[in-house]
C-alpha cells in the first residue's frame, strides 16, 4: 500500500464495459470516501453493457451515466493494487503495485439474467477486498 491515507484500487478489464465497471461501482458505493476507485479497458467499448446497468440498478447502484475509459500507464502506476479481469497482457506491470486476477465470466452479449451471477461474485469480492484493506463496508 502507499503512504497515502487512502487506498487506490484499479479495475482492468478488455471493454470497461461490464465487469470492471461492476466492481468500481460496487467499490465505491461500499468504500465511501475511503477509498480511491478507477477503472479502464485495454480496448475499451464505447457504451457500458445495457444488461449490466439494469443488474446493478436493481442492486440500488446506477451507473447509466459511466463510459468506459482507456487504460493508461498513468492509472496504473497511481494505483496502490490493480485488479485484472481477463486484460490478458495488456495491463502494464509495475514493481511494488498489488495485482489480483479475478477470473468473472464476461457478460459481454449476454442478457441480465446472465449478468446477475456475476455482479453478486463481483460484490462478494469487493466485500473481502474491503476488509483486507481494512475498511468497513458502508
């Protein structure tokens, strides 16, 4: 972890679309103010997936208004841990930088009903990185 007295975390997937929009939005609803949350894709879409706003929305978090973002050497290299799903060797590596890989079905041109088992895995997650970082969960 950095020196800083608030954590950074950086989710990583291809699109920035679903999966990593997912566990930026549960992060920081759960993680309040207490902890610094990015997100980015290696080729990121250009619309975050339908199916995943309507499973987060029913899970009380909207993120209609998100857009996927590039991935930068920069979000990387200012983040404390850095959270690949699926980015492959895209995700630049950095010495002394915390790097998870969360192996999540991608719920890339599937419906909600398929983007559900996903987001609850996501929030379960975000749930245990929460409390290795030692913070409380809002």
């Amino acid at each position: 972890m950095s020196t800083s007295a608030v954590p950074s975390v950086l989710f990583v997937c291809v699109h920035n679309a679903g999966r990593s929009q997912m566990a930026a939005a549960f992060l920081t609803h759960l993680g309040a103010d207490r902890v610094q949350v990015r997100s980015a894709g290696s080729a990121p879409a250009d619309t975050v997936n339908p199916a995943v706003v309507e499973a987060m929305r029913e899970s009380g978090i909207d993120i209609s208004a998100e857009t996927p973002k590039v991935l930068t050497t920069e979000a990387v290299q200012s983040s404390d841990v850095v959270i690949t799903m699926g980015c492959g060797d895209a995700c630049p590596y950095f010495p002394g930088k915390r790097y998870l890989d969360w192996q999540l079905d991608d719920p890339a041109g599937q419906g909600v009903a398929a983007a559900r088992p996903i987001r609850d895995e996501i929030e379960r997650r975000i749930r245990g990185l929460l409390a290795e970082l030692g913070i409380e969960a809002a």
